[in-house]
C-alpha cells in the first residue's frame, strides 16, 4: 500500500467513477484502474465491484475511506499550514521600543512592512531601557531598541545609531534662537533633566559639573516626551533626545547643547535565537526609519 494507490482510491470513491478519477489525477484510465487493483491486492479485500457504467464501493471500501479521508485531511491541512508559514500569514512579530521611536519611526515603519504582510501580527511594548533589555534577554521579545553602554553574553546588538540630546523649550523663550547652549547659558535656568537612573543623566550631570555650574532643577522626567512635554508648556528646558524633539516640533524649539551628550540607541535581538523571516522583514524596515529619521535632524 502506497500513496499513490491510496490517491487513486480516495480519487474514485469522492468522483464515482475510474474515468473521473483519472482526470482528477491527471494520469490515464488504464492506471488508474491498476493502482486501485494493486491496493485490493494489498488489503485483500475488494473495494469496488464493476458494473456497467460505473462502480459502486463496497461496504469495507466506504469503511476504509472514512480513515484514508482523515489522513488526507491532515495532509491537507499540513499544506495549508505550510502555505500560511511560507507567505507569514500566520506569523507574529513582537518588538519593544524606546518611547522616542513610538511616534513616527514605528508607525511608519510598521505601515510599510503591512503593505506587503498584511497579515501578520505586530504586538508592540513602549518601556524604558531597562524594561526592553529584560524583554529581549528573556526572549519574549524578537526585536527590542534601546540604550545599553555594556556587552551581555544573552543579547545581541545587531545595529547601532548615534543620537544626540538637544535642549527644548517654548519656541518665544530668549535661548530658543541659538545655534547653540552650553552650560553657562543655562545656569539659573529652570531645567528639566531626565531620571538620574537614566545613561544619559549621568552625561548631563558631568557636563555642568565639568564647567563649574549647579543646576536649577525644576523637575526630573522619563520618558524624554514626558520632559519636553513639560518644557512645551512652560515649566523650564528640558534635555530629550532628538527623535523626540522632532516629535514635538511645533510646540517646542529645539537647540543643540555642547558639550554633546550622546543618546546612542541599539537594536536588540536575543543571543543565539534566529529572527523569523517576519521579525527578520520588519527589522529592515526598522532599520531604514531610524536611518531617515536621523538623516533629517535639523539641530547642528
């Protein structure tokens, strides 16, 4: 018993007669016929006796069709599945992302990855950095964008861009038409600075410390939209990064801050896990987002 035999019975039992199951198959009349006698042989018992005009199935043949159906069924249903997996119909992807790339960077790229995929299912988180990297190293993330300044053994960098933080403040402000802020331009400013467990704090901090000045802080905030939200409605200058400051053009002028202060971000994946082709697709589109984004900085 084969499953070409197999093919032509189940052919000749769902079509009623050798002449349509031969067509069904493609193949001619003569094999078909020689098939379904080499399955009788192999059974030993007939399955279908011949009359003029036709067949009709025998009892054990109607028996024995309900189980070959169901095998089929499932290799049907196999076919089906692996057509599903081939055109990521049935794929999902699930990412983690800085807040920073949530406003145009994610959406845009996502919006053209599902122009050609559109079904397979995104599943999104917005944390800090610290939140994204434990997604990815616990492997329930595929793909995680954040802030990272030291090598894991259980993640796995697979680009990273440089990125800078720039002041913000409402757009009359006396300081919102410089090319350029120091220190010493803001002492006595009412500032907003990122959370102080944030890597780029530390950076801020040591630049005022270096130049001699103390601070005013009026408030401390994460994520950066929270801070340049704050600086948008008048409660000092807030440092966020440039991503979001271009998110928040309108309501906010930007200026660049020397010293620099980095806000270098990396795309994440976990160590020894391959990325699905579906994870494997968005991330090129990630990729070129990030890398438009940052071509179109205005601030020097």
């Amino acid at each position: 018993m084969n499953q070409r035999q197999l093919m032509a019975f189940r052919a000749a039992m769902m079509h009623g007669s050798i002449t349509a199951a031969a067509k069904r198959l493609n193949v001619s009349q003569p094999a078909v016929s020689r098939l379904i006698a080499d399955l009788e042989f192999s059974l030993g018992f007939t399955l279908f006796t011949r009359q003029t005009g036709g067949i009709v199935p025998t009892r054990e043949a109607q028996e024995f069709f309900r189980e070959v159906d169901m095998m089929f069924y499932g290799l049907d249903r196999l076919t089906m599945v692996a057509e599903e997996i081939r055109t990521l119909s049935r794929a999902t992807v699930r990412f983690a992302t800085l807040p920073m790339l949530s406003f145009e960077v994610v959406p845009q790229a996502l919006m053209r990855f599902r122009a050609r995929h559109p079904q397979v299912h995104m599943l999104q988180d917005v944390y800090t950095s610290a939140r994204v990297l434990e997604l990815v190293a616990s492997r329930q993330v595929e793909l995680g964008v954040a802030q990272t300044h030291k090598r894991r053994d259980d993640i796995e960098i697979l680009h990273t861009y440089h990125a800078r933080c720039v002041c913000v403040m409402q757009p009359g402000h006396r300081l919102a038409s410089r090319e350029l802020i120091t220190p010493e331009d803001l002492e006595n400013e009412p500032l907003i600075m990122l959370a102080r467990h944030t890597i780029s704090a530390s950076y801020i901090a040591n630049a005022f410390a270096d130049h001699g000045i103390s601070p005013t802080i009026a408030a401390e905030s994460q994520p950066s939209f929270a801070a340049g939200s704050l600086a948008a409605a008048g409660c000092g200058i807030a440092f966020v990064d440039e991503l979001t400051a271009m998110a928040l053009r309108g309501r906010v002028s930007a200026v660049a801050f020397e010293p620099e202060v980095p806000f270098d971000i990396c795309i994440l994946k976990p160590r020894e896990t391959p990325l699905s082709r579906a994870a494997a697709g968005f991330l090129a589109e990630l990729v070129a987002g990030i890398e438009t984004a940052l071509a179109a900085r205005t601030t020097p």
